[in-house]
C-alpha cells in the first residue's frame, strides 16, 4: 500500500508543477490573483451578508444558508489544519511560482476553496440555473490556489468536499 500513496504523491507534485508552472502567463496571473479573493473571508462572509439583508425572500433564507454553511464548515478545516500541518507548495518546492504576501500557514485543506464551495452550493442548490455560472466560478477558485502555489491539488480537492458536504448538510438540517 506505501507504493501505491508514493506513487500517488508523486502524481500530485507533478500536477502541482504543471499548474503552477507551465500555464503561467500573464492573463492567468492578472485574473487568478483577483478571482482567488473571492474565497477569502472579507468577500466570502460580504457577499453573503449583503445577499442576506439587502435580497428580498427567498435568496435571504439562502444568504443565512450560505453563512451558516461558511461559519461551519471552518470547524473541520480548523481541526485539519492542526491534525495533517503540511507545509504550502510554495515553502516545501524550490521553484514555485507564487504572489506578494503569501500566506504561512499550513496547507491542508484549502479554507478558500472551502469558503467557495460552503458558499456557493446553497444557491445552486435553491437555484440550479446559477449552476452554470457558480460551479465553474468554485473551481476556479480552487484552481487558483494551485496556480498561486499556495496549495497541493489535494488540499484543494479536500475543500472542496468539506465545503458542499457542510452546505449539503446545513441544508438538509434547515427547519
């Protein structure tokens, strides 16, 4: 089995690589650093709130959905973070491409990604047509924190599950 998490390690470093190093360009740079906000917690719990107070029934419900889904689902990231302190990309691989400011923290799992995702899924769940438009604007996101090399494919990949598992259940508790 320890050949196997090996071989799946070293898959993950050069998937790593390629993201944050052969599709570097300056389109990408200029977008990605901007849209990779949109999973931090001033935009994530901003957005959510204005949605929440300013929005008439039923996207006000969905906003309170959405914040709660956040505010819970950094529980576990929180735990994670403590249980698995794995270093960033940007720290542990000479060479990495990454911006101004990074962060220092560990790296497993991505709270931008599980911002996105915790945020994101009550609306597509409410309202399935911005699917087509949240969806793709989540993995983004989570693209984005690989390309920035601030995150390994699988931490992304983590917050992703914890932040439409905690939105699912956050929904499906709602009284």
């Amino acid at each position: 089995m320890r050949p196997f998490f090996k071989k799946l390690h070293l898959l993950e470093r050069l998937l790593f690589q390629w993201i944050n190093g052969r599709l570097h360009n300056r389109f990408l740079n200029f977008w990605l650093w901007y849209l990779t906000h949109l999973g931090g917690a001033t935009s994530a719990i901003g957005i959510n709130v204005l949605i929440w107070a300013l929005c008439p029934q039923p996207w006000r419900t969905t906003g309170l959905q959405a914040l709660t889904a956040l505010a819970v689902s950094h529980l576990p990231v929180a735990v994670a973070k403590k249980l698995y302190p794995r270093m960033r990309p940007y720290l542990a691989l000479p060479g990495t491409n990454t911006f101004h400011n990074p962060l220092k923290d560990h790296s497993f799992p991505s709270g931008h990604t599980t911002a996105i995702f915790a945020s994101t899924v009550p609306y597509m769940m409410a309202y399935p047509a911005l699917t087509y438009i949240l969806l793709p604007l989540a993995c983004t996101v989570g693209f984005s924190r690989i390309y920035l090399g601030l995150h390994y494919p699988s931490d992304v990949i983590a917050g992703a599950v914890i932040g439409s598992g905690v939105a699912a259940g956050t929904l499906a508790l709602w009284v």
